[in-house]
C-alpha cells in the first residue's frame, strides 16, 4: 500500500515535471519572441529618430542659408567709407521730416496749429 502510493506520487512526479518542463519551455518561446520584436521595435525607433534628427538638421542649415543670404542682400545697403559721400548726397537730397502726429481716428497729420 504505502510502496503503491509512493510509486504513484513518483509518477505524478514525473508527469508534473514534463509539464513543468514544457510550460517553461513555451514560456521561453514566448519570451525569445517578446524580446526579438522589442528589439526590432527599438531599432526601428532609432532609425526614425536617425532620420528625424537629419531632417531637422537639413532644416537647420537651410534656415541659416537663408539667414545668410539675407544677410547678404541687406549688406548691399550698408554706408561704408567707399559710398560714404554718395549716402550723404542722397540723404541732403531728400530730407525727411518726422515731425508729425497721429489723432485719434489714425489719421497723421503733419501741419501744426498756429498760437
């Protein structure tokens, strides 16, 4: 009796363990298949933040191209000593004049009231 029962406990033993083995085994495959797409997942993550942070640095320079071009373009009009004489000429020539108001519609008005 006590021999039969020790022999049946063995074998529920043994069949505990196979199942044991064979749910840790799908467990790991699982787990080989979680890990594997995590991975795929984190690659593909870096390709995109690779080619996000390419296209903001193409961005970047095409922004300080244009800053650079404008640069460029207002640099024309710089007084430098060569056209010194040439920009006050121009400037004697039309005289401006800033003495003027706004009312209160918006309208400027450059003639003053006699006291």
């Amino acid at each position: 009796m006590a021999e039969e029962r020790s022999r049946q406990e063995a074998e529920e033993h043994r069949a505990l363990m196979v199942f044991n083995d064979q749910e840790n085994l799908r467990m790991l495959q699982q787990r080989v298949v979680r890990i594997q797409m995590e991975k795929e997942e984190a690659e593909n993550k870096q390709v995109e933040a690779a080619i996000e942070r390419e296209l903001q640095q193409q961005e970047f320079i095409k922004e300080k191209e244009r800053e650079i071009l404008k640069l460029q373009e207002d640099a024309k009009n710089f007084i430098t000593l060569e056209n010194l004489d040439q920009r006050i000429e121009e400037a004697l020539d039309s005289p401006k004049n800033y003495n003027f108001a706004v009312d209160k519609e918006g309208r400027v008005v450059k003639q003053t009231m006699l006291q």
